[in-house]
C-alpha cells in the first residue's frame, strides 16, 4: 500500500456525486451562502482553524443560579435549567470529530438545505423531517475537528480497503514493521509526531482523538472545550455525535457513565431507528443491547451530558468500504432517516435530568424531588 502523498489525492476519493459536500473548503462555501441559518464559530481547532456551526430557531435565554450537579443534588434543577420555561425542543448535532468520518458531515448539509429550501442536495422532499426541525431549536456542527479533516483531505471512503480507512483516518506509523490499526493508535495517543509518517485525520494538530479527550484534564483540546461550551449554552434536550466506521448503521450502546434512565432512552432510539433502516432496505447492524451500560469508557457523548444534562448519542453512518458497500445515495438515505426519527422522539419525549413519568405525550423526564429531612 503506498504510503506517501501521493495516496491522498487519490482521484476516486476525491471526487463524489453534487449532494456530497464534505471537504473543508466547500463546507465552508455552503455555509457562507446560508440565508435562513444563523452561521457562527463556536470556537477554533488546535491548529487555529474556525470551528463553524449553523443554527435555526430562536434561542430561548436560561437563567442560571447553580451548575447541574448541584441543582440535581439540591432537588431543584430550575437552578440550572427550567424546562418549564422552554417553548420548544433543542437537539445539537455535532459531526467529522474524526476527519476522514464525513458521512456525518454530508447528512448535516442535505439537512441544513432541507431547511433553507425545502428539500435536499438531490431534489428529494423530507416533509416528515423538515417539520420536525422547524419546531425546534436545532444547531448543527459539521466539520467539528477542522484540522484532522483538511489533513486527511478525501472527500469520502466509499469503496476503500480496510488498510485504505485506517491510513487516512488514523494514519501511518513511521515504524514500518508496524501494521497500522486503530488499536495501535489507541495505545499511543495523543499520537507524538515521532510515530508517525503521516497523522491521519482521527487527530487534531497536536494528535488529539475528540472523542476520547483527556475530560478531566487541564490539556483538554480546544475543540473538545468549545464543543463543550457549545453544549453546555445550548442546554439541548438531545446532542448527538455523528460517527463512521466499516459495518452498516447504528446508534451506539447505552454508556455506562450516564444515569440509568438516561441509558434507558439510548436504548429505545437505538432500536427505533435500527427498525427504521431495517423497513427501509439500509441494512442496520446493530447487535442488540443485553444490559446496561454497555459502553464502559468515557467519551465525548458521555462529557456532554455531563456539561449540559442532554441525553447524549453517538451515530454510526458506514463508510461504503469493499466489504460493506453502500451507495452515496444510501449513506445519505441513512442519515436522514436517522435525523427524523431521534428528532420525533426528542419532540415527543423531552429528556430533563431526573426521574421519568407518564404524561399525555409520552414518557418524559422530570427532575427528582428531595425530600427535606425531618427537624
């Protein structure tokens, strides 16, 4: 496999169908030519690149007396966040933490054109979908990590080998006696400059993964900070985390470091929107949830609910590779099939840290009650 530029510029990674906007410059054209959406920077990439969202609906002002865990602890999470005090749904969305994994970004465009003139890049109406957006506040990230997606450079990896994807989304150890796989680069991260002959997208410019961030740490990346602060001033009742990988689509496993009932409705929007793909011939492939807290690492979802109380989700979109084909009109079909169906049950089931109940609506959180103690 050759390893030298030469393989970035690959031309059938570098050129896909009108619909498929994912390349640095081009995202950027887009969203500067946006009339309806309010584009602004949430924050900057470690290599000093804007990190650029676009958001619809109006933002209902929070007013804050004390931070989540102490409102949560205190009974009282109006100190935090009223929910009675919000007219509308928020769901955030936040793609390309990893830069070669621009499916993501794609779908978010399609999205984001479905709102400005009512149908996506293909012509292709998604009524169901478009109401659902315009009845709340939706922000959309979708190139979140800039500098993994100018270096890896492909516009998509449909049709790539698995040694393709890894080189451009983790990169090429300098060792050649190394064969490069995404668990090497686990065990060397943030990856040094000295390991490597090229740094794959996965990475920000001082060899960060996003999505596995040193959370409690004062050497959090700049992205992950603005991500967070993004979050935590939007205050979504939803934020997803838009992924790639070789299998076909699903929504990750509920994680182990969030609540229980938080857990819960990771579950029930997994299922829903694996039978969603599955009436729609997508192909899902999401093995089913045996337990609770499946996912037992810290990640970037998982950081988010604890910053703002969303319920957090990670999406996986394929990649199209050899061994898990998938056209660009598919890709794109299973994203936006997957937007609205988690914007329905967002819109129908509003999640507030606290306990569930009933309600003429649905199942909806609530926030716990503390009892005082006795005198």
């Amino acid at each position: 496999m050759q390893t030298s530029a030469e393989t970035i510029r690959r031309a059938e990674f570098m050129s896909a169908p009108d619909f498929w906007i994912t390349g640095w410059d081009e995202v950027n054209a887009f969203l500067s030519g946006l009339r309806a959406g309010n584009v602004f920077e949430a924050g900057c990439s470690q290599g000093g690149r804007p990190l650029r969202a676009v958001a619809y609906g109006e933002k209902e002002p929070i007013e804050r007396r004390s931070q989540m865990n102490s409102a949560i602890l205190g009974g009282h999470l109006e100190d935090f966040f009223d929910p009675d005090q919000r007219r509308r749904p928020v769901m955030l969305i936040i793609s390309t933490i990893h830069g070669a994994e621009v499916e993501g970004c794609a779908a978010c465009l399609n999205l984001v054109n479905i709102l400005e003139q009512g149908a996506d890049l293909r012509g292709r109406q998604w009524e169901a979908l478009r109401d659902l957006a315009a009845g709340m506040r939706l922000v959309l990230a979708p190139i979140a990590q800039p500098d993994g997606r100018i270096r890896s450079a492909v516009r998509h990896l449909n049709g790539a080998t698995a040694d393709e994807a890894t080189y451009y989304s983790q990169g090429q150890p300098r060792d050649k006696n190394i064969k490069p796989s995404w668990e090497w680069f686990l065990r060397h991260t943030p990856v040094s400059p000295d390991l490597v002959e090229f740094l794959g997208g996965y990475f920000n410019d001082a060899g960060v993964n996003l999505d596995l961030d040193e959370f409690m740490s004062a050497r959090l990346a700049p992205e992950t900070a603005a991500l967070l602060d993004l979050a935590r001033a939007e205050t979504p009742d939803c934020v997803m985390v838009l992924h790639t990988h070789g299998p076909g689509p699903w929504i990750a496993a509920p994680n182990a470091f969030v609540p229980q009932r938080c857990q819960y409705h990771q579950a029930q929007i997994r299922a829903l929107v694996a039978e969603r793909h599955r009436r729609e011939g997508l192909r899902p492939a999401a093995p089913p949830v045996t337990g609770p807290g499946e996912l037992d690492y810290f990640n970037l979802p998982t950081a988010l609910y604890h910053a703002s109380g969303a319920l957090p989700l990670a999406f996986e979109f394929p990649h199209g590779l050899q061994r898990a084909p998938y056209t660009f009109d598919e890709i794109l079909d299973i994203g936006l099939t997957m937007f609205e169906e988690v914007l329905r049950y967002v819109d129908a089931c509003r999640y507030i840290p606290g306990r569930f109940t009933h309600n003429a609506r649905g199942l909806r959180e609530v926030p716990a009650v503390r009892r005082k103690p006795s005198a």
